[in-house]
C-alpha cells in the first residue's frame, strides 16, 4: 500500500507572526524611551530641590547673622550643595545667596548617556536683622 504525502497546511494567515516580530523590534527602543523619561523627570526633582535649598538659604542669611546658617539650612535640603552667600548688608538690603547642586545621572542603560547636569539656583531677600 502506498501513502499519500500531502503537502504541509499553510496558515490562514501567511504575516501570523509579524506583529511578535515588530514588538521583540520595537520593545529595547521603548524601554530606553520610558527610561530617559524618568532620568530627565529626576533631574527636574532635583532643580526644584534645587530651588528650595536656595529660598531656605536665602531665609536663613536674612534672619541669622551667623555665617553658617544659609549653608546649614541649604544642606538639611540637599546634602552637597555649595552655597555661595554675598556679603551681608544692612538691615533692610537684599542679600543674595546662589546654591549649586550636580545633579547624578545614574539610572541604568541611560545613565550614561546624559552628561551629569549643574544646577544653580539664585534667591535675593532683604536682610531683617
């Protein structure tokens, strides 16, 4: 007795597996997207902390004449920022305090792909006593 060979059944759909395909292709460049996102989302915390390190400071130097005070309060808000304090005026001028922070780009696989960026933050208030 003889068998038949009958040929192979080709799928209903001949592009069945292009859609598994064009993910595996598209999901490595989503996943570093999604990562810049939230690098680029943990650098603007950090100005905003930034910012607030210096408006702190700037209270500080305003209301206490000791030296130390606007780079204390500065770093109970972030711990290596440099404060740069002008030299106090009277009462009644502005003072002028800047705080820099370098901000560390150090999520994985994207990490190193943005230089780490210096933050500055510059806050003038009249000096009250």
């Amino acid at each position: 007795m003889s068998r038949q060979v009958r040929p192979a059944r080709r799928s209903a759909c001949p592009e069945s597996g292009q859609a598994t395909v064009e993910f595996a292709l598209v999901l490595p460049l989503a996943f570093v997207l999604i990562l810049a996102v939230l690098q680029t989302a943990l650098v603007v915390r950090d100005y905003v902390a930034t910012v607030h390190a210096a408006r702190e400071a700037a209270r500080a130097a305003s209301v206490d004449r000791d030296p130390g005070a606007p780079a204390d309060a500065a770093h109970r808000v972030l711990r290596r920022a440099r404060v740069d304090v002008a030299s106090r005026p009277a009462v009644g001028a502005p003072i002028r305090v800047e705080v820099t922070y370098t901000s560390r780009t150090d999520l994985p696989l994207v990490g190193r792909l943005f230089p780490d960026p210096e933050l500055h933050a510059t806050v003038t208030m009249r000096a009250e006593r």
